[in-house]
C-alpha cells in the first residue's frame, strides 16, 4: 500500500484522552508531518456534550453527535475511538468504521478484551489495521514491543502491574498507614477511579488488559473471560503491614503463561519481594515484565494513564499508519489465532494465608489439621494482639499448588473456630 500523504482523523470521546490527541496533533503538527512525511489532522470530532469547555479550541473541526456518522464520514481516513465501553456506541461506530474502509485506532481495552477476535477479522478481511496499543498500560509501549520488538520470540511469561488506581490504592496504604476503606475514597476523591470503581478495584480493567497481550504472546483467541480475577476490596491494613514485616509488598499483579495444560491468565493481589522491580513500584505507574526464549526478561516501567501518556500512546498508532505500516491487530492474522484452553496455576508456591481465630481451646489444633488434611504444610506461624473474642493468625505455607490451598480453604469453612472468610495471597518471587 502506498503511503498516504494527509492522514485525516475523526475523533470521537473528547475526555481526558481525546483531549490530549488533540492538544498533541495541534501543538507538535510540523513534527508529525517530518516524522511520517505525511500531514496529520483532524477534520471531525463527535463527543455527549458539544458545548461542554474542554480547554482546548475546537471550532477548526465539523461535530458529529452521532459517532456512527462520524466514522463513516468520506472525509475521514482513521476512526480514532477513545469513548470506552464493551458495546454501544464504541461497538456499533468501530464496525461502521472498518465497513467504511477505514483504519482504526482505539484506546478501549473493554471493547477488544470482548470483541476483539470478531472487529480483527472484519478489519483484516477488508484490508483495514485496528491498532490499540493506547488500550494498555497507557503509555507504556508493551503491543508494539510484544508485535513488532520480540516478535522473533517465543514468549514464555507475560506479568505486570497495569491498573495505576489499584497500586495507587495499595502504596498509599503502606505509606500513610491508612485503611482501604479511607484510601478508596481518597481515590475517588482525586478522580483515579472509573465511574465504576469494581472495574479498577475489582481487578476487571487490568483483566481486560492482560487477555489482550496474552492474545498477542500466545497466539490466542482473546479469552477474558478465563482470566481469574480477585480484586484488592479485602486487602488490610493488616496484610500490608504483615507483608512488609516479613519484606514483601502487596500488588495486584496479572499473570499470563502457556503450559502443556493450557493458557493460565491470573489477575489478583499476590506479595512479591520489596527489593524486586515490581515491589519498588509505588503510586499509579505500570509496569510490565516480558519474558522470552531469545532475549530473556524485558522490562517496561512508565505512566500507565493519563492524558499526556495515553494520549501519546494513541499517536504511535496513528503514526504508524501514517509512515504505511500495516500489522495484524494481535501480531499474526486473526484467523490464524486458536481457541485458549483455560489452565489453573499448577505451579507450587508460598502463600499468605490471614485468619481470625474465635479464642476458643484447640482452635490453632484444628486449623493445623484441616490444612494437613489437604497437604499444605506451615513455614511459619505468628499470632498478633487480641481482643476477648478473637485472634488474628498469619500463616505462610511451604511451596504448595492452589488446588490444594483451595481444599484447604473449603475444609476452614466448615469449622467453628474461624471468624469470617480466610484471605489466601499468592507469594510470586521474581
């Protein structure tokens, strides 16, 4: 295909990310056009509210209330998606789009992690590009180094914090000795949380993220639906305190791997070691760790939202198509991709495992028991401050698999010793 020489771009979101792509292509025009040797603007734009002040000028661009329009209009060469969620107007006006003849480029992880497969083999039976490399871990370029810098690997494990809320969440916690309830709302106070909080706290947006690199890693069939998820909502104080007394940190930390049983994709809290990358990771920043056969461990670290970040994210998409690059929007073509066969971690580890003993006699005996029963053995044991009624107890376990921690946890249901439900944490040593 030949390289275009003016690239015009309909934008429809104008929040905090389409914002920026306009601030950029706006101030840094002259640079895009020597970078790409091709004229990039915005000639139309669609969003809820036209007469909402954004900071930004945009009487320069025709408006579209309806985003369908907008995408299917002649004078339109790249739909640029940034309104968010899994259906609806996003659905409806990214089809339009690809029917239409047009690339897309888009920020909406929800909308790929469930119709990915489906919009890939639309956009690549037309000729079209999708790219999404803006749709994680903000500005962090983790697509273009999994499709394009490592595609010559076989990639073995793909791990990560890539929600910003939630470690946000978790480091305020530890550095201002605050509970999660009262950081929560800290949070949300400042803007960091989506209209629906489950969907950061709950660990539902980073999910979304790693289903779509394990897609690309792997050579899947987007499975978001096989990602095990286990948001942050019952992490203490406690556990953060507990954590760092014995030197590791709490993350919700996203895992992805194949093995000889199948895919496994696991996003949920774990401790990892405080001296390790991932433990030294504070505030919202992302960072994702990629391991290949032929390079070893990669590490990419940087702003995992924001307007400026994203944004800059959605600009190298757009600029690829501008220079003529065209890649299949999961590294390989979509049709070639395979159904994941959805594994549950086998591999042994540690774990955390934080109970509240009811001060009854026996009780420790009974716990030792049930967890006996289900081959998980203790490394270590500590009893913290009491009340009259109750005791929290932290234990550590030896090496042991989560099928087995699983029996161990059903058996702790049915005695009468225990107040309220364990909480079981993975320790990932890096």
């Amino acid at each position: 295909m030949t390289t275009p020489t003016h690239l015009r771009l309909g934008v429809a979101g104008l929040g905090t990310v389409g914002v920026g792509v306009v601030k950029i292509i706006r101030k840094q025009a002259a640079l895009l056009e020597a970078r790409t040797g091709c004229k990039i603007s915005i000639t139309a734009v669609s969003a809820r509210s036209k007469t909402k002040d954004r900071g930004v000028n945009l009487t320069d661009y025709a408006w579209e209330d309806d985003p369908v329009k907008l995408a299917t209009r002649d004078d339109v060469d790249v739909y640029v998606e940034l309104m968010g969620g899994s259906d609806g107007p996003a659905k409806a006006s990214t089809e339009a789009a690809l029917a239409a003849g047009k690339d897309v480029v888009t920020a909406n992880k929800a909308l790929l992690a469930h119709h990915g497969q489906a919009l890939a083999e639309q956009a690549e039976a037309d000729g079209r590009v999708l790219r999404f490399e803006a749709a994680v871990a903000g500005g962090i370029p983790v697509v273009k180094a999994l499709t394009e810098g490592l595609a010559g690997n076989e990639i073995t494990r793909i791990m990560g914090v890539m929600n910003g809320t939630c470690n946000y969440i978790l480091t305020r916690m530890q550095s201002a000795g605050l509970p999660y309830d009262t950081v929560f709302e800290e949070a949300n106070q400042l803007g960091y949380l989506e209209a629906d909080p489950n969907l950061d706290v709950g660990g539902i947006d980073a999910g979304h993220k790693l289903a779509l690199l394990a897609s690309i890693g792997f050579g899947t069939k987007v499975s978001f639906d096989a990602v095990e998820l286990e948001g942050i909502g019952q992490i203490s104080i406690e556990d953060i305190h507990q954590a760092a007394d014995m030197g590791y940190k709490i993350k919700l930390l996203g895992v992805a791997q194949m093995t000889g049983r199948g895919l496994e994709q696991r996003m949920t809290p774990c401790l990892v070691p405080e001296t390790s990358p991932l433990g030294q990771l504070d505030g919202g920043t992302n960072m994702v760790v990629l391991e290949g056969d032929q390079v070893g461990q990669v590490v990419l670290r940087g702003a995992g939202a924001g307007e400026g970040p994203t944004a800059s994210a959605v600009l190298s998409d757009i600029i690829d198509i501008a220079r003529g690059t065209r890649i299949s929007t999961f590294g390989q073509p979509a049709q070639s991709l395979v159904d994941a066969k959805p594994a549950q971690a086998v591999t042994p580890a540690p774990y955390y495992l934080r109970l509240t003993l009811q001060d009854k006699p026996g009780a420790l005996a009974k716990v030792a028991a049930v967890l006996g029963e289900a081959g998980v053995s203790i490394d270590r044991m500590r009893q913290y401050g009491h009340d009259d009624t109750d005791a929290p107890v932290l234990i550590v376990t030896h090496k042991t698999t989560r099928a087995a921690l699983d029996q161990a946890r059903a058996g702790l249901a049915k005695i009468d010793v225990i107040s309220g439900d364990p909480v079981a944490l993975r320790i990932e040593e890096i």
